[in-house]
C-alpha cells in the first residue's frame, strides 16, 4: 500500500489512465519581480522564473502545447493532459489578459484540467470568477490554482521578500475553494529567517495552517539555493546554511505524518533546473532523492496522517486502484 495519497493516484482514480501536465509559458511576470511590489523577488526564487521559457522565444501556447504533446504521446503513449499555466504568475495583470490566455486553452487536444501558478495577491473576484467559469467553457474535469503559501510565518515571509502575508493566502483559498477551484499549496522548507533558519517547529505550523483551510492538495519543496538570487547571497556570505538530507526528511516525514489524509501530495521535493543549482548537492540528484524518501518512510513507518486521522495505516484510497467519487 502506498504510504501518501500522490498526485498520480489521484489521476488514475478519476481518468483510469496517467495524466501528464504540460508546461506553458504565457509570458507573464510576477508583481514581486516588475516593480508593481518589487523589482527583487522572493529571496530564493530564480529570476528566470519557473518553467520553459518558451513564451519567451515566441512560441504561441498551442504551439507549445503541441510540443511537448507530441512529446509525450510518442514516447509513453499518453492521451490525457492538464494544462500547467507555469511560469511567474499567471494571473497577475488586466483581467483581459488572462481571459485571452484561457481562450488559446480551447480545443487544445487531450486537455482534460488546467492549473496555474499564481499568487494569493494577484487574485480577485472578477479573475476568480473567470476561472471557474473555464471547467465548463473549456469542458475540464477541474481548474486548481497553486498558490505558494511557503510559510505560515509573517515574520519569515517579510524577511524572504514574499510581499504578502499568511491571511493573504487564506482569504484567497477560501475564496477560490468558494468557488470550485481546488487549491493546491506551496510550502518550503528550511528557508532563512532573521536569527538563522526554519526548522520543523515552523514546517509543522505551516500544515497545521493548511490543515485548517479547504485546500485540496500540496507540493513541500526543500530549499535549495539558486544562482542570481538574495539567497545566494546569504549563502556565499556564510548566512545561510541549507537543510541536510537526513534534516529535510525527517521533517518531511513529520509533516507527512500530520497532514490530513484526504490531501493530495503533488510532490514531495523540489527539483532544480540544470544550472541553476548551487547548494546542496543532494538536491541535483532527483532519482537518489526520491529514492531516499522511499526508504526513510518505510524504515521510519511513515504515512501520510499518521498523526492526524489514519492511525490504522495508509488508507485505501492512497492507492490507484481506489475507486474515487469524482465530485
């Protein structure tokens, strides 16, 4: 039996196949990067911005949809794919542009969801009504927004640069889930504070935060240091020291353990650009990590809500085979 309840079981459960996301670059910025709050960023966020690039270079989003969909389709036979609105923030700027962004949506072939990575402050009733319009108007199965919470700290996100605070993130949950739109949060681990770094102490009060909001999924990533950023400047200063592996596991595990059951883990690392990496190396090596994780939770009998609701064991709906309610 699995030990989390992953992304790709939920996938499974709802289409009976594998659901690839596909990564689009609709050439958006972030508000933290464009002068609208800052020109420097979250302290640990490459400047790039997350993602391909390709809107960058000109491509149109069907173009690049028709890109990696060849991709995929070729090489494992996949029909099925959620639309991944990925780099910056996808809905920061005039509500007309976002309206154009998801019209390109329409028609796409095998898209069956679509997610987009935005800020809790870059979202307002009229852009959160626009989305949920778009299950039906693009005939998806869902819309998810991920919003990068990070940490439930106010105090850690003021000194990383963050430029919104935690009753940010939940007034927009509350306001997307109203809505039918499935939250998916963003937490970080081991990011730097005034007086050193974040530990578990910090990482447990972010879950128990989201524990308390109608989210429906989750993505923990390890702080890793990226070059060009305020971190790296840390780093190279002797400020900043990142997490070991064996630290981030063991409080990974932790959280997993206090997480409710019924969230979807969406990943549980991060996962560094080739380079863009500059500490720590464990962090480059993504199949030794996962494996890692693997093997710390079953040494460690680790599963997901442990502490928080399945004390039996994993429950039955972490597998694929579970039959779901797609509601």
């Amino acid at each position: 039996m699995p030990r989390y309840f992953s992304l790709s079981a939920y996938t499974r459960q709802r289409h009976g196949q594998r659901v690839q996301k596909i990564p689009l670059d609709a050439g958006y910025s972030c508000p933290n990067r464009d002068g609208t709050l800052s020109t420097e960023g979250c302290i640990f966020c490459n400047p790039k911005g997350s993602g391909s690039g390709f809107g960058n270079e000109g491509m149109s989003i069907p173009e690049q949809w028709q890109f990696w969909r060849d991709i995929h389709t070729r090489k494992n036979g996949l029909s099925l794919f959620t639309a991944y609105l990925q780099s910056y923030s996808n809905t920061h700027g005039p509500l007309a542009k976002l309206a154009g962004t998801c019209a390109q949506l329409r028609g796409l072939p095998g898209l069956t969801s679509l997610s987009l990575g935005t800020r809790p402050d870059c979202l307002d009733d009229d852009k959160l009504n626009l989305l949920a319009e778009q299950k039906e108007y693009l005939g998806l199965s869902e819309v998810m927004l991920e919003l990068g919470l990070q940490s439930a700290s106010d105090e850690t996100l003021t000194h990383i640069n963050r430029g919104h605070d935690a009753c940010a993130f939940a007034e927009a949950t509350h306001a997307a889930a109203s809505r039918g739109l499935k939250v998916v949060a963003h937490v970080i681990a081991g990011l730097p504070t005034v007086f050193g770094r974040e530990g578990r102490a910090e990482l447990l009060a972010s879950v128990r935060m989201l524990n308390s909001l109608p989210i429906h999924g989750i993505k923990f990533h390890n702080l890793y240091v990226c070059r060009g950023t305020g971190l790296e400047r840390l780093y190279n200063e002797g400020n900043y020291t990142p997490l070991t592996q064996h630290e981030y596991l063991s409080q990974l595990s932790d959280a997993l353990m206090l997480l409710k059951p019924t969230t979807v883990i969406h990943r549980l690392n991060g996962n560094p650009s080739q380079g863009e990496l500059v500490a720590p190396d464990w962090a480059a090596n993504m199949r030794g990590l996962h494996n890692a994780v693997r093997n710390h939770f079953m040494m460690d009998n680790v599963w997901q809500g442990k502490n928080n609701g399945a004390e039996a064991g994993p429950p039955e709906w972490f597998s694929p085979d579970y039959t779901l309610n797609p509601a």
